[in-house]
C-alpha cells in the first residue's frame, strides 16, 4: 500500500512516518508513506496556499490551485483508489472504516487547515470525508497520522504477530479482553488463576466472557444496546 499525504507542515508528520512500526512496515517494503509539501505547489511567488473567503467570513481558506496541482501530480503517476480529505465534518473513521482503507493499493491523504479548502476541491477531487472524531483540531496532520497508523498496522506482514491485529478491540465489535505479563503476583495483585492454567479452551472462554463483560459495561453501543 501506498499513502501520499498532502500537507502545509510535512515536519509535523515526518518523526511520526519514520518512527517505530510505520518505519518498519516501509523498510520492509509492505508499505510507502510520502509527505508533499502544498507549498512545492503553489504558483504564487511569497509561497501563499491560503486566502480570504468569499463573502467576508472570518479566517482563511485553502486555496485550488496548489491542491489540484499537487492531486493531478499525483494521479499523473499511478491510479489513487481514495482521495481523501480530514475534516471534522467528515465521515466517523472507525475500525471497519481503517480495515477497509488498509486493503487498498494508493491513497492520498489530503490534510486541511486554516477554517477549510475550497469548497470546489471537496466537489471535483476528494473521493471520501474523514472525521478522527466530533472535536476540532488545528489541522488535518494529527487525523491524517491516526488514520495512517491504523491502516497501516492492518497489512499482512507489518505486524510481527498478526494475530495481535485480528484480536484488537473493535475487530469483532466488542473490547479487547484484559493482557498481564509477569510476574504473576505483584504487590499481593494477582494475575486471574485461569490464564496461569495452560488450559487454551477455558482461557479462551474466559477471554470472550472479559470481552463480553467489558463491552457490556464500556460500550453497550457496540453490542445495539
Ligand atoms: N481537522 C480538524 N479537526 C479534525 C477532525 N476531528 N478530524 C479530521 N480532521 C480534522
């Protein structure tokens, strides 16, 4: 999979794609991330992607012109299945939304700012709205690195352990059931007996109980209650 994100602060997002398992899926070569600069694209010569609105609203909106010139750059290279845009008015991104997202080949992520992209854009170039969630950020960087990881750690291979990803809360609709590690007893706190048992069948009942029980009590929306 490749994921081409189009941004005004690439230096925000670069630690982020470079570090940890975002960083190893790449050197693995399961996965490319590239950061586009908007300002390598704008014809203006002080650099400007921003300008006023129309009909005198408050704050600045982002411009066409480096936006399509950067998407039709891209598209000029390879087929994008999803142009995306992260806007607080957009789509809830949840788990089916990221398992879906993670099974396509090229992807642009497109992040906003400022009060929005013009409104033209969002009509003749995105293909799809994405919300991380019903708050508003500074900036569509922080939206656009939750949706990469996400995705990301869903292709085959990234993980070390794919069973890891499978039994992730939301996979199934239900909470993940709780993990220990050693030791067994800290401070007089005891691991539950069942998962010391080495019995896989009573420990595998005991984990769906967990997770039943968890959702039930933290998240009965998930269960249609
Ligand atoms: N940009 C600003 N706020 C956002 C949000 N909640 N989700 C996606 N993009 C955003």
């Amino acid at each position: 999979m490749r994921i081409d994100i189009i941004t005004v602060l690439p230096e925000m997002l670069d630690g982020f794609i470079n570090t940890s398992i975002l960083a190893r899926a790449q050197k693995k070569g399961l996965v490319e991330i590239h950061l586009h600069n908007l300002r390598d694209y704008t014809t203006d010569k002080h650099r400007r992607v921003d300008d006023y609105p129309f009909g005198g609203a408050a704050g600045m909106v982002m411009q066409c012109q480096p936006i399509d010139a950067c998407i039709t750059a891209l598209k000029a290279e390879r087929d994008y299945d999803e142009v995306i845009f992260t806007t607080p008015d957009g789509e809830q991104f949840n788990q089916p939304m990221a398992n879906a997202l993670s099974m396509l080949n090229n992807v642009i992520i497109l992040c906003g700012h400022y009060k929005g992209i013009d409104y033209r854009i969002r009509e003749h170039l995105i293909t799809k709205e994405v919300s991380i969630g019903d708050f508003v950020l500074t900036g569509g960087e922080l939206a656009a690195a939750v949706m990469a990881d996400a995705m990301v750690r869903l292709v085959p291979g990234v993980l070390s352990d794919e069973q890891s990803a499978l039994s992730d809360s939301f996979q199934d609709n239900l909470l993940a059931a709780p993990v220990y590690t050693r030791p067994a007893d800290y401070k007089g706190w005891r691991v539950p007996d069942v998962l010391l048992s080495g019995h896989e069948a009573k420990i595998k009942e005991w984990e769906l109980s967990q997770s039943l029980e968890r959702t039930r009590r933290l998240r009965p929306d998930l269960l249609g209650e």
